[in-house]
C-alpha cells in the first residue's frame, strides 16, 4: 500500500519501504501489522524543494492512510541526481 501510493501520486523514480513496526511492539500507538515505516523516495517531485516540503509531500501523497493506519512515517526524500 505505501509503496504504491508514492510511487504513483509522486511519480516516483525509486521507493524503498522498510516496515519497522515489530520495533515498536507494545508501544503506544502501535497497533498490529504495519504502522511504522521507514521510506525512501526518489522523485522529480522534489527538484528545488526544502525538505519540509519534501515531506509535506510525502504526507499528503499518503493521504487517509496517515490518519489511519500509519501511527510513525520516517521519511527520506531525494531529487534524482541527489542520491
């Protein structure tokens, strides 16, 4: 699901998704399956962008999915050319 949304709403080059939820067993806010991502995004999307903009992005390329099911989204996202 995660992957498929970045790559098809930014139009991404590369996206990465590690799932990092059974590091955060028992935790507030962890439910079960997945709920903590670690992603990495390669997109044009972010040419010239800040990378509080970048993540804005991201967020908003995940849409509902940030208020229901994702409790924890660590992001890195590059500009082709960056990375």
């Amino acid at each position: 699901m995660v992957r498929e949304k970045l790559y098809q709403e930014l139009e991404a080059e590369f996206v990465e998704v590690d799932d990092q939820s059974h590091l955060h067993a028992g935790h507030s806010g962890a439910a079960a399956g997945g709920s903590h991502f670690e992603v990495v995004v390669v997109s044009k999307a972010f040419e010239g962008l800040a990378t509080l903009a970048r993540h804005r992005l991201v967020y908003e390329a995940m849409g509902d999915a940030m208020k229901q099911a994702i409790h924890a989204l660590s992001i890195k996202a590059y500009a082709p050319g960056e990375v």
